[in-house]
C-alpha cells in the first residue's frame, strides 16, 4: 500500500523582553522614538482544498484504477494550487477501508472519492461520524448528506464491444470473465451479448466468475477456460489486462476494459472499452470549491464524454466500425437506448416489452443473463 503523507510542523520562537535587557545594559535611557507605522497585513492565503481517492487495485493495473489516478493527475493539473491531491492504492474491500478514510479525514481531506463498490459500508461508517467531510463513492447506491455516488455507464461501452465481437467471431461463441456477481458486471455482460447479437442474432455466450476484482493469475485460467470451451472473442470485467495477454497467446481476440490496454496485446486487441473520470471529478471540484457540492446519485456514460470504445484494431470490417459509430453517435444524441425492448432472459422469459426503455431503477437492479448466456447469474433466484 502508497500513501502519501505531509506533516509540517514550524515552531518559531523570539523573547523580544531577553534581547532588550541585554542591549539595555549599562546605557543611558533614552527618549522613545516615534513608532513607525505598522506594515498592512497580508491577506491569509486561502486554504486549499485537500481532495483525496482511495483504489481497490494497483495504479498499474492499466484498467480501473489506472483510468482514476489519471483523472486525480488531470484536476491536479487543471486546478493548480487551488487543490492538493493525494491517493492510496490497493485497499481492500474490509474494515482496511474504513481506516483508511478516516485517516484521509485526520489529514485534513475535505473531499474523498472511495472508487469501488465493496467500500459502500465503511464509507456510510465514517461519514456519519465526519459531517464536515464530503464522500464519492463509485458504483454504489447509498447515499447520505455527505456522500454521493456515481458511476460511468460501462454497459454502453460494453455494447460497442460488442457490435465489434459480432462481427470477428468466426466460432459464434464469444466469452466474459466476470469478477464479482453484482447488477454493474451483470449488466455489462448482458450489454457485451446484446451488441454482439445486433450483428448476429444467434451468437451464443459463456461467463467464467473469478470472484475478485484484480486476480491476474484467476483472470488467465478463467481466459484459457473459455477458450478451451470455444470462445474466440473475449471481453472482460476485471482490473486487469490478464484476460488480453492471454487471447494474445492463444491466438483469439479480446478488449481492454475501462483504460486503453491496445499495448499489452497488439495481435489480440480489438479495442478498449475506457472509462474518463475527468469530467466527473472536474464538475465535483468546481462545486465543492465553489460552495455547491450536493449528494445525489451521478451516471454519465457516452453522452458527457465518459465512456467510449477507442483504439478499434485495423482488422475490424469497415462495416462494423460504421455500426459503433452509428450507435456511439445515438448514445450522444439520445435517441438510441441499449436496452431497448423486446428482450428476453435465458429462460425465455421476457424482460422488456418491444419498444420499452430501461429506466435507472431496471438497470441497477439486473441480476439475469439474457437469451443466449449460458447458465445463471451467482446467488440469482
């Protein structure tokens, strides 16, 4: 675990009555002159604003927390002396997280961003002991006066992928290595087969769970499982770019996911799927800066600029490049929903009438695979 410390502490001390004895000694007293008139004082430099990110993974993981440290590094930049940042790495999701919050706190952090799901609890936990503190927390769903939470729209980048398995997939078999069983990875697994069935209807799909967030090592055995069992076009919802290097050797394809992963697997990589935190973070400073910081529940994807598909290999027919752009610029004007009725789950059982849009309350609530997913979902009923 990094984390970045800074105590100063000055002692500056003068006995002005000591000197005066000393040079006063022996002579003859003399008449006081007239006293100078005082320098104006200076204006006390405004405080800056401490804002501090707590990660799950290693910045270096080139997915998840390498997309938010970039994002620190660009307001720390925008914002200059305005602000001073700070971040701790590797944290896990336990009573760890709840430390190291309130360490944040005890270092004078008036704004912290905890930036994975499982630290929902130890978040809740400290904010109500520190009211004058202001917690984000990503992906999840409680809030309070003092916290918010937000989340990028990482389904409508899956669905990108997507459109680009489709159209790459020559055994009709494309495959998701999947980390921990909540409604953001269900739904972007849903997503990934969603756009791949707008290519080709009767693409099937299957899903290997490795229960963690960043397993390098489970994310590659998971990888070579889906391939053994006939995947030739993989995506994934892990930290890491394991999934990637592995396609790589095994001489399949597979995408980054959430920062650009292109160099890790030039020969497999047919695009990242990135995340920008920027514009997020940017408006959160703004506000708190500004005095207008609220709680509330934030989800921006395509349309504010925080999510798309980049880097689409050269390999990748002109037509279904032509397709993401078509539904990347939908995304963006509104008019095009992933979720769009009719769909149906694996069991046959419709979810979403034709021509009915999910709504929020529908999209963080999916715990089912859609037609074509073999298996179902971990803990689902």
């Amino acid at each position: 675990m990094q984390t970045r410390k800074r105590s100063v502490i000055k002692l500056i001390g003068l006995s002005a009555l000591s000197l005066a004895a000393l040079t006063a000694c022996g002579k003859k007293e003399e008449p006081a002159a007239p006293a100078a008139p005082a320098p104006a004082a200076a204006a006390p430099a405004a405080d800056k604003l401490k804002v501090s990110f707590m990660y799950v993974s290693p910045i270096g993981d080139g997915g998840w927390t390498f997309q938010h440290e970039l994002a620190r590094k660009a307001i720390a930049q925008k914002f200059g002396d305005k602000i001073e940042t700070s971040m701790v790495e590797s944290v896990p999701e336990s009573a760890d997280a709840e430390r190291v919050l309130r360490d944040m706190a005890g270092q004078g952090n008036k704004l912290i961003f905890a930036t994975s799901f499982g630290y929902q609890e130890f978040v809740q936990k400290a904010a109500a002991d520190l009211p004058n503190v202001k917690f984000e927390h990503a992906t999840g769903y409680k809030q309070a006066d003092n916290v918010a939470v937000y989340d990028t729209k990482t389904f409508e980048g899956a669905y990108l992928a997507g459109i680009v398995a489709g159209s790459m997939t020559k055994t009709k078999t494309v495959g998701v290595v999947a980390s921990v069983p909540i409604p953001e990875v269900v739904r972007n697994i849903n997503s990934f087969v969603l756009g791949a069935q707008s290519v080709d209807p009767s693409i099937q799909a299957k899903v290997v769970w490795v229960n963690e967030w960043f397993a390098p090592p489970k994310e590659s055995e998971a990888a070579t499982s889906l391939i053994n069992g006939g995947v030739d076009v993989m995506y994934q919802n892990t930290n890491s770019p394991a999934v990637l290097k592995t396609a790589e050797e095994r001489g399949v394809y597979a995408f980054g996911k959430d920062g650009d992963m292109s160099a890790f697997a030039p020969k497999a990589h047919l695009g990242s799927a990135v995340i920008d935190w920027t514009p997020y973070y940017s408006k959160v400073v703004e506000d708190t800066l500004a005095g207008k910081w609220q709680s509330g529940n934030f989800w921006w994807g395509v349309k504010e600029g925080a999510m798309d598909l980049v880097k689409i290999a050269d390999q990748v027919p002109q037509e279904a490049k032509d397709k993401v752009a078509k539904a990347k610029s939908s995304m963006k004007d509104g008019s095009f929903a992933v979720w769009t009725g009719p769909i149906v789950d694996n069991k046959g059982q419709e979810v979403l009438a034709s021509g009915v849009v999910g709504d929020d309350a529908f999209l963080r609530g999916i715990n089912f695979y859609v037609k074509g997913i073999e298996g179902v979902v971990p803990g689902a009923k």
